[in-house]
C-alpha cells in the first residue's frame, strides 16, 4: 500500500470502528518478476539470491512444529533493512515449488477486515489441505479476531508473519526468531558472488568476494544495505574493487554524501529520538547502559556487546553535534598531534574505571569516550571501529582498527594501555599483517595510553 492508501484505510476503520467483515479473498501468493528493479517492494535491488539455507530452515522448523503441536506458526522480527519482505517472497516461491497452497497478506492490519468464519471457510474449502499464509508488516496490526483464530484455534493454517521491533505487544506466535536470524552471513555471499561477478565483469573472482565480505563486515548483514552498497561498488566503484581501496571508501566523507548513502541513511539507518539519545550515552560514558532501548529497536546484538553494523556507528557518530567553539587547530604539522591531545583533555578520574568499581577499564571502552570527543571537532570525520569489551571477556578478533580519521588526514589510530603488545599492534600494520589483509591503510599512529592501578588516579 501507498501512504496515501494505508492512511485512507486507517481513517477508515477508526470511523467504523471495525471494517467489518468483508467478501473479498485473501489472494493466493503470486512470486513478483526476479528481473523487476527493485524487487520485491521495498525495493531490494538487482542482487537476487535464494538465500536457500535459510528458507528451508524456516520451513523444516514449521514442519516440526506442526507435527509436534497440531498447528504451527512462526514470527520472524528484526530491525528495518534486514530483508524480510524479501525472504518472505522466498518462502512463498519454495513452498510454491513444492506443491503447497499460499496466500499472502501483504500488510497486517489488513487481517481486520476477516473474522474466524472466513478462516474456517477456507480450511472448509481446501478440506484436507494444509494452507500457508504469509503475512508482511506484522507490527502495524497486533490484535483482532482473525490473529486469535490464526494462531490459537487453528490446525491447518501455517502462519509466517514478518514485522520490525516497533512495539512490545505482539500476536500470541507459537514460535519467534529475531535479530541475528535474519541477518545474511558467509553463506549468503557465496551464494550471491555468481551474480555479482557477472554484474561486475571483473574476472578475478576473488576481487569481488573479497569486496562482498567487505560490505557484509560493514553492513552487519543487513540485506537492504548489503545488496545496494554490493551493486553500487562493482558498477560505480570498479577501480576501487580492484586496486583494494573500497574500504577506506566506505568510511570517507564522499561515501557519505553519495546519493546511495542518503537513501541507505532513510530506508536502513535513521532511529527514534529514544534510540539517538541511548546510542549517545553509550558513546559518552563507555558503557552499555542505555543498550535495552537499542535492542528493542532492532540494532544492538548481544552476540556482539554491539550494534548491528558499522555502517550504523559510523552514521551515528556523524549525527553528534559539532562543538562550534572547539579551537583545535587542524592545520600544519601537529595538526594529527592536536586532535589527539583534545580528545584526552578533561578526562575525568572515572573515565578510566570501571563503573562502581577500582578495575581499570579495557582500552576500547576509553577510546569510544575519546572517540565520542574527537567527533565534536567541526570539520573532522571520524569513522569509528570499535566495540564494549564484557567485563573479563575477549577482545572481539576482527581486524579493525580503533578509529579512522578520514577526509584531510586518512589517519588511523590504533590504542593499547600500558604498553600491552605493543610490537603485534605495530606488526599488524606491516605488509602480511593482521590490517593489510583487510586493505588498512599504512598511515596509523599508536596511542598507549598508560595509567597504573593504584589506590589514587594516576593521570596517563
């Protein structure tokens, strides 16, 4: 539906009350044209994979339920961007190709016009069948006779619903997936390279996985993110592919203010006002406080203490406010050296320990507070790499670098604390190393920042 026609049905049913019980069907699932533009809706892109692992995933687990309940339904629910309406095209294709009966809803509250009489008409109707129905936009509808019936009542209608983190009250599912779930993996970029190599035109394929893993570090898996930045790299950017400068790219004010990153920022990026402000208290004090409200909106996974991509902490940082009385003096030779010493000026004694603790902090944990800092500085672009350490737990075993000054500098910063593996942080960044595989620029500087566990604060 267009605005204009949910906003037309949606004064509609708050006129009446009720839309009342209507005679037309539910269609049955029709697959769209694989080759349209921006397929399915939402507007997904060229890249069409089958994301086979997946699916049959999600059908085997329906098929076990319903064998072991009597009656089977399963909601997949993740943040915007994650691809859902796509994979649930996909599903409705495979169980086309097997022979089964689909239909398809393609926006929730669109089930209000349908009472349980209509559900047992049609379970009449196909006697003896068992009936799929693939629903969209679960999240705008979450109540009504038909999701009671649809769920709790029935034992032949198979319910796959697909809806974002919007709201905390849900239909009564039987079976849940959310977050990482949806999000493509490794699996997914072998089963997409074909394509791109044949969209692309560059032979050696390994240029272009190598690219495809790139874009799904960045993008965190994200399927909207993940198919438009592919596409726009291997046609617009082919040189960048095959001279290794696609990554620095990606974190590059022009990247930024391409038009492909504008319309990723509105469909994928963009979050509510409680989300902005949660995100940037976590920027502020180094911690994960703040972090419930982040999960709730789709975009913070435990699996990784972090947000769901780098693309999305890079956008992010690019919203905080610039400090217009901020007199860091960006020009000259001791331009990179001023920047650094205004990100260490008025730490405070707490900045450098746990919370409610004596512990010093992990370095990762200070950079993001320094980092935080270092993006006030009007006329700076910083792209930050990092993530919260768990009290005592590992470091995550990317190769990422802390942060990236890109723009005027192209500088990345690389920090340890008191001197910790000092030489391997530098042998990172050497031809073969840990960095250079992931097409890291030679240009780093590295910060130790050193502080002693005593009794009173030692300043570093």
């Amino acid at each position: 539906l267009t605005k204009e026609e949910k906003r037309a049905w949606r004064e509609t049913f708050d006129k009446k009350g009720s839309a009342g019980v209507n005679t037309e069907e539910i269609p049955q699932f029709v697959m769209p044209n694989r080759k349209a533009l921006n397929f399915p809706d939402s507007g997904i892109g060229i890249g069409i994979i089958k994301r086979s692992v997946l699916v049959n995933d999600i059908i085997n687990k329906l098929n076990d339920l319903m064998l072991e309940q009597n009656g089977a339904n399963i909601y997949l629910r993740g943040p915007r961007a994650t691809g859902k309406t796509f994979l649930l095209y996909l599903i409705g294709e495979k169980l086309q190709q097997e022979k089964k009966l689909v239909y398809f809803v393609r926006i929730a509250d669109l089930l209000a016009k349908y009472d349980e009489k209509y559900f047992q008409r049609l379970e009449e109707k196909h006697k003896g069948e068992v009936i799929y129905l693939l629903v969209d936009e679960v999240h705008i509808y979450h109540r009504g006779d038909a999701w009671n019936y649809l769920l709790k009542e029935s034992k032949r209608i198979i319910t796959i619903g697909v809806g974002i983190f919007e709201s905390g009250v849900l239909p009564p599912f039987k079976h849940k997936e959310e977050g990482s779930y949806l999000l493509l993996n490794s699996i997914d970029v072998e089963e997409s390279l074909p394509f791109y190599q044949k969209l692309s035109n560059i032979q050696d394929i390994s240029k272009v996985k190598a690219v495809l893993d790139e874009v799904l570090e960045f993008t965190g898996g994200q399927a909207y993110p993940y198919f438009h930045i592919s596409e726009y790299l291997l046609t617009k950017h082919q040189d960048k592919c095959l001279n290794n400068t696609y990554s620095s790219f990606l974190r590059s004010p022009d990247f930024c203010q391409s038009n492909i990153y504008i319309i990723l920022s509105n469909r994928a990026l963009s979050l509510s006002i409680d989300a902005y402000e949660s995100a940037f208290k976590i920027f502020r004090s180094g911690t994960t406080e703040g972090s419930a409200v982040l999960k709730k909106s789709g975009v913070w996974l435990d699996s990784k203490n972090w947000f769901i991509s780098e693309m999305l902490v890079n956008y992010l940082f690019s919203k905080i406010e610039k400090d217009i009385n901020c007199n860091v003096n960006l020009d000259g030779a001791n331009a990179i050296y001023n920047v650094i010493k205004f990100g260490f000026s008025d730490l405070k004694e707490d900045d450098f320990y746990e919370p409610d603790s004596r512990t010093l902090r992990y370095e990762d944990s200070l950079v993001i507070i320094i980092g935080y800092k270092l993006a006030k500085i009007p006329n700076l672009y910083l792209s930050p790499v990092f993530q919260i350490r768990r009290p005592h737990g590992r470091s995550g075993s990317h190769p990422r670098v802390d942060l990236f000054i890109n723009g005027r500098f192209n500088y990345y910063l690389e920090f340890l604390k008191n001197g910790s593996n000092a030489l391997e942080h530098i042998q990172r960044f050497d031809a073969g190393g840990k960095y250079q595989t992931a097409n890291i620029l030679r240009n780093f500087m590295l910060i130790d920042i050193h502080c002693e566990e005593k009794e009173h604060f030692q300043p570093p």
